[in-house]
C-alpha cells in the first residue's frame, strides 16, 4: 500500500506525534495525535467484508491472545524485527473494541483510538487490525485463520511487521450467530506504561508439569506456578500404584488439562489425565502392543497424537479426535531404533524424529497442505538415546538427543533451514525432554547425577545451568508446558 505523508507532518509543532493520511478508506493507518480511525479492516475481497468461517471455544480469549503474540513476533522475526511486548494497557482496550464490536455486530476501527490508547504512555505511534470470524473450529485455528487473513493484505501486514512498534495488544469477543470479532492494537512507546513489558496475558500462569517414572516404577509428578516448584524444589507427588514398565510422556490441549501416556507390563499403551479438578484413573488401549515408550503432542483443542515404536522397529501413530480414538496405523517403510519424538509447529502439523540407521536422529513430518506423509530424512548427529522436540511458535522446532559423550545436544528448524547440532554441555544420563512456556522460551529435562532429575532453561538469550530437581528416576522424565498450549 502506498503511504502518503499528511499536511501536518512537517509541522514543527506537531514533531513528536506525525500521521500518515490513507491512500483508501478501507485501508488506513495513523502515526499521530490527530487519529479518527487506526490502520486495518481485516481484508476486502471486491466490495464485501471477506468471513473468513473458523470456531472457538466459548473460553478462548486469553489462549488466542498468547497464539496471537506468538504469530505476530515469528512474522517479525522472518521480517527482521523485535519482538513486540504484550501490554497490558493495550490489551485492555483492545479487548473492550471488540466486545463492543460484537454487541454493535459490525466491524470498524476505534474512533477514539488516540485517548483510548493514551494508557500507552508516551506513544508516538499506534496501529489497529479489527477483523470478524465464524466460530467453527476452535480457538488455535481461529488465531491461525485470522493470521492468515491478516498476511493477505498488504496493509493489515504492514502493522503486524511495522519496525516503528514496540508493544500490543488482542481483543476478541462472541456476538450473534457465532461470529468472532478481533482486535489487535499497536503502540511505539517511550516510557509506556500500564504494565506493557510483560510477554504473556497475566491470565495465564507460567507453568510446567513435570513427571517421571520413580524407582518403584510408579508415576510422579512435580509443577512449576509463577517463581516455585511444588510441592518443592526437590519434592515429587505419586500419582497411584499402577506399575509403569516405560518413561511416561504427557501432553495439553489446554489451560488445566493434562495427558499422561505410558507402556504397562503387557505392552500396552496407557492414559492418565487431569480436567483441571481431578485425575482419572488409568485406561489401557487394548489394540496393539508398542515396544517403546510413547511420546504424545496436541495440535487443537481435543486433539492429541501419540506415537511409538513397535516390535518390529516400524513407526506407530494413534490420535483421538475430540470424540474417539482411532487404532494403531503402522508406517512400515523406514526402521527406527529409539523412542520416538513427537511435536507440532502449528494446527494440523506433526514432526516426528527417532534415532535410526547410523545413529543418526530421522525425521518424518506430516502437513495439512496436501501432502501428507513425507518420508524420513537424515538430520545427521550421532546419538546413543532417544531424541526430543517441542515448538514456541509457527515454523519453529527445537530439537534435542543426548550424545555419545553424555553432552546434550541441540538443532532447531526456523523456517525453512535447520541449523547444526550445537552442544549444551553436561553430563545426562537419559534422553532429554523439551517443552516451551512461550515465545523463546525452552526447559529441558533429563536424569543426572544420583538419578535425580536436572533442569536446564533457555529464556533469550540464555541459557542456564542444570539446576537438581531431586528424585529418584527411571528412564526420561516427560514435561508439558499449559500456558502456552502446543501447536
């Protein structure tokens, strides 16, 4: 879009605060004090509204937001810009926008986005994309259709990748007849303030659950909320007296929900879950005996996939779709000699890795872009254990195995390259476990020294040292990040 400079620009009293005038109606973004309306109506198709028909839960709007500030800064990053900060100020406003968006039930920009956006401090810029969906399919997919929306015109993208921006802000909202209505709100700011430096809604809890196999081959658990660990820095919590005869695996489809997975003794997979109240009893999935043990990953609300490795060292895949699960389908081509590794960069999107012919760690991923299942491809390494993957946003994977000198090691995927196996250090003594609170953010987890469980953390632009989580463990140790739920 072509940007023209207003009458007031030059103006040298109105220096700090300068406006871009549209070049359409439809289309506009503002750069200062004089602000009617800021930037973008989420994209015109002809002369009508495009809708673009996705679904959400009806407790979505703090989820959306964090997928939202994910998507937004991995778009800045490829674009070569900052992260943006979420704030709180921002978010606030861009919230009641769009609840009084859906009570009007239309879209359109904030009139009084200039004083409504003044809680931005010392702004010298802001931006504004408002958009409306149809609920469908749930909250991930919604975020993901509102991007992609937002990517295809030229204008909304151009807020989203604006270096000038330095903080913003989701809001989103259930009218009639299930539409969505969505904000999101921009701001470059001196000295912000209302809280704008936090990276995450204050919503939602910086959180970690950790379990493992203890030495009496029960399961265990340990949470990370805030700044502590309970029950302790070294304590753990039994979850029963069932007997595990594998590493445990867990994943989430959501803020209070849990899903364990484990092989019993008769070789059968097996699920334990929290509903955010209570955990279950144990099922066992009576169709199909796997040789490893599992690893599980969500990509939607509901949706959970699980794999591992059967006897004859072939690939396994088992999901529930919301409703019900499907059985055991096997991929025969290719064999693989450790525990799989399963995660997922985005809605519908799997990669799986596993430690195969040489050593070296395999992958295979599944996409929703009409291709499929890819083959395995070689991503090189020499590895004596199971690797472990996990993703803090669209396009992005972090990798880990434990090398043959007991170091862990370390390859990301930023699309579309691989980087080269970097060693962190240590000396572990089991395959590594990974999972993200957020954008940037890595824990990883694996048996050390005594047989206690180590932490490792990544918060950009570094990382920690292993730091003793106590216990006394068999095999891996398994962990799942809920406040920012896995794509």
């Amino acid at each position: 879009m072509n940007i023209k400079k207003s009458k007031n620009t030059n103006n040298k009293n109105n220096s700090r605060r300068k406006f871009y005038k549209p070049t359409t109606a439809k289309n506009r973004f503002y750069k200062s004090g004089k602000l009617r309306l800021a930037a973008f109506i989420i994209a015109i198709v002809g002369s009508g509204l495009f809708i673009a028909y996705i679904a959400l839960a009806e407790t979505w709007s703090p989820y959306f937001a964090a997928d939202q500030l994910s998507r937004v800064n991995y778009e800045r990053a490829i674009n070569g810009q900052k992260n943006l900060k979420l704030s709180n100020c921002l978010q606030i406003k861009a919230q009641a926008w769009a609840e009084a968006m859906a009570k009007k039930g239309s879209v359109s920009h904030n009139p009084n986005i200039a004083t409504e956006y003044a809680c931005a401090g010392d702004w010298r810029k802001l931006g504004e994309n408002v958009g409306v969906t149809v609920a469908q399919y749930g909250w991930r997919k919604a975020s993901i259709d509102n991007m992609e929306a937002y990517k295809q015109s030229p204008g909304h993208y151009l807020n989203i990748v604006r270096p000038e921006f330095t903080a913003v802000g989701f809001g989103s909202a259930k009218g009639a007849n299930d539409r969505i209505y969505s904000v999101q709100a921009y701001a470059d700011c001196g000295t912000c303030t209302g809280g704008w430096d936090i990276q995450q809604p204050a919503v939602v809890p910086d959180r970690i659950d950790t379990f493992a196999r203890g030495g009496d081959n029960k399961l265990y658990h340990k949470a990370f909320s805030v700044d502590k660990w309970y029950p302790s820095l070294a304590g753990w919590n039994s979850l029963g007296d069932t007997l595990l005869a594998s590493s445990p695996t867990v994943s989430s489809w959501g803020v209070g929900r849990l899903d364990v997975f484990a092989k019993n003794s008769a070789g059968y997979l097996i699920h334990k879950w929290w509903n955010g109240t209570s955990w279950s009893g144990w099922e066992t999935f009576t169709d199909g005996i796997i040789a490893s043990s599992p690893s599980a990953v969500s990509w939607g609300d509901r949706r959970i996939d699980v794999v591992a490795r059967s006897s004859s060292n072939r690939l396994m895949h088992k999901w529930f779709d919301g409703t019900s699960w499907s059985g055991w389908v096997t991929f025969n081509e290719g064999a693989i000699y450790s525990d799989p590794a399963i995660s997922s960069s985005d809605y519908n999107l799997l990669d799986v890795f596993a430690r195969g012919d040489g050593d070296a760690i395999y992958h295979k991923y599944y996409t929703r872009y009409g291709g499929g299942w890819s083959g395995w491809q070689s991503l090189g390494g020499t590895t004596k254990d199971s690797p472990s993957a996990v993703s803090w946003g669209p396009g992005r994977i972090d990798l880990f195995t434990r090398g043959t000198d007991n170091k862990l090691y370390h390859k990301w995927y930023s699309r579309p390259n691989w980087s080269d196996w970097e060693s962190l250090g240590g000396a572990i003594t089991s395959a590594p476990s990974a999972s993200s609170r957020g954008s940037l953010r890595l824990d990883v987890f694996a048996r050390g020294s005594g047989n206690a469980v180590y932490h490792k953390q990544f918060n950009r632009p570094n990382w920690s040292g292993w730091q003793s989580l106590g216990g006394f463990i068999i095999g891996s140790p398994a962990s799942v990040s809920w406040n920012f739920p896995p794509y």
